[in-house]
C-alpha cells in the first residue's frame, strides 16, 4: 500500500496530500478582502509554496482548475497566469465560473502536480 502524506492537516481539510508521486493542492487567498488581481497573485505564490513542501515546483504542473466568480476577471487572471507558469511546463487547465463559498473569495485553484 502506497504512503498518503498530508501536509497542514486541519480537521476539515490539508493544505496538500501526496500519494503515488503526485500532489494535490486547494488554494485560496489567504487575504480574500483584496481585489482579483491582488487575490490570484497570493494563490499563485501560495501554490508555490505548497509545491515546495511536496518536494514539487510550477514546472512539474499536471493539471489546474480555476474556479471564478466573475468571469470579467478572466483577462486579469490570464495576464498573471501567463507571467507565471514556465515556458514550455502549462499544464491542462480549465477555468469555469462558479459561486464561492463566501462572496468575498473571487477565486480558488485546485492543483495537481507530480513530485
């Protein structure tokens, strides 16, 4: 039986798991009283530093799925996306609108990345 390695456990979620030379990861702004843009760049930053507690980095991206309130923001998100996923390493990604839990979150990534 393969080893399941959760990180930052909490009693209703981890802020990653790793099982079978994969990562799994769930971001949110930490500060979500913040614009867009300022929101998708501490996710973007948060996800690094998740990869880097699951022996992992961007360029190791399997899989992105963006969660949006408002889909005018896809633009905003784009830009910083593109300056921030390695050349040559995007991953499959697909980006859909949704409600968020809070209407202060305006985004939320769920990440898979090999490690």
């Amino acid at each position: 039986m393969s080893t399941i390695t959760r990180i930052g456990v909490t009693r209703r979620y981890a802020d990653a798991v790793v099982h079978n030379g994969t990562a799994h990861i769930v971001e949110v702004a930490d500060d979500n009283t913040q614009p867009i843009e300022s929101q998708v760049k501490q996710c973007l930053a948060q996800i690094e530093e998740r990869l880097k507690l699951c022996n992992s980095d961007k360029s190791r991206l399997l899989q992105v799925l963006i969660y949006i309130k408002d889909l005018e923001h896809v633009p905003i998100l784009n830009a910083l996306w593109d300056e921030w996923v390695p050349e040559g390493s995007a991953p499959v990604r697909a980006c859909v609108q949704a409600n968020m839990v809070t209407s202060q979150y305006l985004i939320e990534f769920v990440v898979t990345a090999a490690v």
